[in-house]
C-alpha cells in the first residue's frame, strides 16, 4: 500500500511518548513537534494509529500544502482543489482551522474561508451546495498555518480520540484518559507488577491501566471513526484491524482503584463495567489515610484534588498525609503524583526522582516520581544505592518555560480559578455511545461471524441469523448498536 503522511495531534508533554507509541505500531519517519508528531505509513497504518494509540487526539491526513498570506488567498488557493475527491454533495462537512500567524488574525475567519471555498465549488458545478454540520460532520477538514505555511488535512478521527466510548458519567474534574494513558505509559508500567490509584474518581486510570495491562486498544469501544465515512473507505482492512487479538496478553497482577467517596466510586465501576474491566479491578471506598501496605514493586499513579486555593480543605494537609502513608505504606515501590501547587509536592516531603510537566486541560501540572526506599534519604545513598536514572523524557527548556508559566499563575488567585474553570470543561462529562459495547463486524448480513468481547477478558466468536445480537460486558446479550452489511451501508 502506498505511504503518506501523516500527523498526530497530542497534549504538550506527551509528544514523545506518542512517538514511541507510532514507532511501535511501524510508523515510519516519526518527528516530534509541539504538540504533534509526523510520521508517514498506509491506510492500515492510519486505522491502527486512531484504533490503537493511547496517547493521541487526533489523527490528520494533509493532502495539500501552500504558502498564502491572506484569508483571500487561503479562498482562491482552495476554489482550485478538487473536493470531490474527498466528498459528494450529499456529505456534511466542517472546516477547523489553527492559526498561529501575525497575518491572519482570526482562526474562525480562515475557517469560513475554506468553508466558502469548498461550498462555492459544489455550487458552481451542481446549483447547490453541501450541507455544514458542526455537530456530527461526515468529513472534516482541517486547515493549519503557521506564519505563511498552510496545510489543508481531512481529520480521520472525528470526535477527539480521548472520547474512548467507555465513559457512562463523570465525577469532577475527571481525568483526560489521554493523559491517563500517558502517565502510566511513562511511568513504564506494563501490567508487570501491582498497581493501585488510591485517589481514583471515575476510574480513569485504573481503567486505561487496565487496557495498557491487557495491551487492549483504546478503540476497541468506540462506535466511529472519521475515516468510515471516507470515499476510500477499506471496510475489510478496518475489520481485521478491529478483530485481531494476537497482541492482547494475560494480567496475573492487581490493579486496585480507591476513593474516599462512595459516590466516585461507583462512578468507577460503571465505567469499568462498560469497558469490559470490572472483573480486573479492585475497586472500593477507602480514605488514603488507611491505605496499608502493599506488595513490593507495587506502582501507584494518582491524580489528588489540586484545589482552587491552597487553603481549600485542608489541601496541604491532605498532601502531608499522601506522604506519610507513601513513606510508610509504599515501601519497594514507586509512586508517580501529577499536581499543581509546588506548595503540595513541598507537603509530600520526600525526593522525587523525576519532574516531568504536563498539562492538566490549560493547567500546567507537574508528574512527579517517587521511589520508596526503607529509611532515611540519606542512609539510602550511604548504602550505594542511587535513585535510577529514569528513562523518562528530559526537556529541560520545556521544563523551565513550564515553570514560569506555574510562577505566572500562583501570583494570582483569579487566574486559578479562571483555569480550573477551563479544566473542568475539559473534563468530558458527557457520556459518548452510552452502552459502552465493544462494537461487532460481520462479514455480510446474514449468519457471518462476529467476534466480540466479554467480561471475562475472552473474545468470542458469535454467530445469530440475521438478529443483531451479541454479547455486552457483563456477559449479557443485547442488542447491538452498529453492525455492516455486506454493501457495506450500516444496518
Ligand atoms: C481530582 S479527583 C481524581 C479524578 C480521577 N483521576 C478521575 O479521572 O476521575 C481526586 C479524587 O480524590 C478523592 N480524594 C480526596 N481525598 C481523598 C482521601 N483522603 N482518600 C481517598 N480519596 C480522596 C476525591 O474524592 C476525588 O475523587
């Protein structure tokens, strides 16, 4: 298959290990941006980048790069494409646009520019133009300049790729799962020894830990992907990219996922149970404060509340105790903690062996790690032993720019509340496909085979006439909301 290029859109900080994920899925010619990583590959190669990484936003496809300096120019450079390569007249569409350039002021106006350009072609041919839907386009184009470089790219994504499918409700401030999976990705977690979140919301990293332990896709519970509605469309490709479970592996550990709110976690284990991982997760009502000890090597990954002001509920004293207990309760293990405050971390009192910035939404956070050791610091260090050298990102100058933009922000309280405000709006709330199914495929509308998951980690091949049938993650049958027809129309 012919290669292309291709971009994948991610949250700064976690660009380096989208690229490792695109080099483990045989991305070739992988290039770290801002926010991005390039790589080039094949059509399979596009399904499997949104299907199977856990780190990106998005997948873009660019088609055409220009130089232009105007939003007119932008309009007559894309009156000259031939969009019908891309769409019909009866396909709905959208126009993004990120602009980072002193000549073009207003990103929403190059939008409508490439809108206007695509709408007048259909016109000018047919009498009539495409529909726009912002809402739930059939192809949406994307158009990125910087300075006076343009490119025009179809997204083949669709809705962000955080939106996994296994959301039913959200808790507060819930965790973007992209940045769940980053996390424990870099944290070099495996499934190869415990793990536990004990301050763990709606679930988001126990349960993104537990697809990382079985090396399941994020995809797999999604009901739609941009490129299904492509012209080019490989309805077979997709199906054998959806169905092959040779990479998926056994977990013989725990993962473990605690909160003090019964609330929480019972938010938790309805998205567990929609995403197929109830049965692999410990989940239950604890205070950090009696978390006991635990087998050595355990990792633990947290996200505590961050608090809109430090006075807030005794924050500094929640942060004092999460050090107290990791001291005395993580021994032989390690802990990696994203927060906020310099103040918190300050609390925790022990010596992370890693500080690595990331964004939380428009919050710049830090990831910071800690390995548990018997004894004092100091006699650590007397015995010979060291902290390892991690194998973590280093990004010094990122570092830096990091922390005078958190500077920036604990000069004044308004700001943090503005922020936590955009935060909170980050946090998707807003239940994707609902049922959470895994969905099924069929080779024809009759009695093909459909493979599915269940509960009990096994996929099972499921055959019914004509009926669309099929298991659900608690090992009931239900209907199910997506299958295909031999013509490849949706039944
Ligand atoms: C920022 S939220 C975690 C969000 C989570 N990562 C998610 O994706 O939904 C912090 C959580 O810590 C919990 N929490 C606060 N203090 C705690 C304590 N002492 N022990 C256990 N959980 C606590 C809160 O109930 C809240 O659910």
């Amino acid at each position: 298959m012919t290669e292309f290029e291709m971009i994948a859109k991610t949250f700064q900080g976690l660009e380096e290990i989208l690229a490792k994920e695109l080099i483990d899925l045989g991305a070739n010619g992988v290039a770290i941006g801002n926010r991005m990583v390039s790589f080039r590959g094949d059509k399979a190669l596009m399904y499997k980048a949104n299907f199977n990484l856990r780190t990106a936003i998005r997948i873009l496809k660019p088609f055409l790069h220009f130089h232009a300096d105007s939003a007119d120019e932008v309009y007559e450079i894309c009156k000259k494409v031939n969009w019908e390569q891309y769409m019909t007249l009866s396909d709905s569409f959208a126009v993004d646009a990120v602009v980072y350039s002193e000549d073009f002021k207003h990103s929403k106006f190059v939008a409508y520019r490439v809108k206007d350009a695509i709408a007048d072609c259909f016109r000018e041919k047919y009498g009539k133009r495409p529909n726009v839907s912002v809402a739930n386009p059939d192809l949406t184009f994307h158009i990125h300049i910087s300075h006076d470089d343009c490119t025009l790219s179809l997204d083949s994504s669709g809705e962000s790729l955080h939106k996994r499918g296994y959301r039913q409700e959200a808790m507060e401030a819930p965790l973007n799962e992209i940045l769940a999976a980053g996390m424990i990705l870099m944290s070099g977690w495996d499934g190869k020894s415990d793990f536990v979140d004990p301050m763990c919301g709606s679930g988001t990293i126990p349960i993104e830990a537990a697809l990382i332990a079985r090396n399941m896709a994020p995809g797999l519970f999604r009901s739609r992907f941009a490129f299904e509605k492509w012209k080019d469309f490989d309805r077979d490709l997709f199906e054998s990219i959806y169905n092959d479970d040779s990479k998926e592996r056994p977990f013989e550990f725990t993962i473990k996922g605690y909160d003090k709110d019964p609330k929480a976690i019972a938010v938790a284990k309805r998205n567990a149970k929609a995403a197929g991982m109830l049965d692999m997760i410990e989940f239950d009502v604890r205070d950090f404060k009696d978390f006991e000890p635990i087998r050595e090597k355990t990792v633990l990954i947290t996200n505590p509340p961050y608090g809109e002001r430090l006075s807030d509920d005794n924050l500094l004293g929640l942060y004092e105790m999460i050090g107290e207990r990791l001291k005395h309760a993580l021994t032989g293990g390690e802990a990696w903690i994203i927060s906020y405050h310099y103040e918190c971390f300050d609390k925790i009192g022990l010596k992370p062996s890693a500080k690595i910035p990331l964004f939380n939404g428009a919050l710049p956070c830090e990831l910071r790690k800690y390995e548990i050791f018997e004894g004092k610091f100091g006699e650590f260090r007397s015995d010979g032993r060291r902290l390892k050298k991690d194998d973590v990102p280093s990004r010094r100058s990122t570092t830096l720019r990091h922390k005078a933009r958190l500077e920036e922000k604990k000069e004044g309280t308004d700001n943090v509340g503005k922020e936590r405000k955009t935060y909170r709006k980050a946090g998707d709330s807003k239940p994707f496909r609902g049922d959470g199914e895994r969905r099924t495929f069929r080779k024809d509308g009759n009695d093909g085979e459909r493979k599915t998951y269940r509960n009990d980690g096994e996929r099972k091949t499921y055959r019914k006439n004509g009926e669309r049938n099929s298991f659900r993650n608690d090992g009931q049958k239900t209907a199910s909301k997506r299958t295909y027809s031999k013509s490849g129309n949706k039944r």
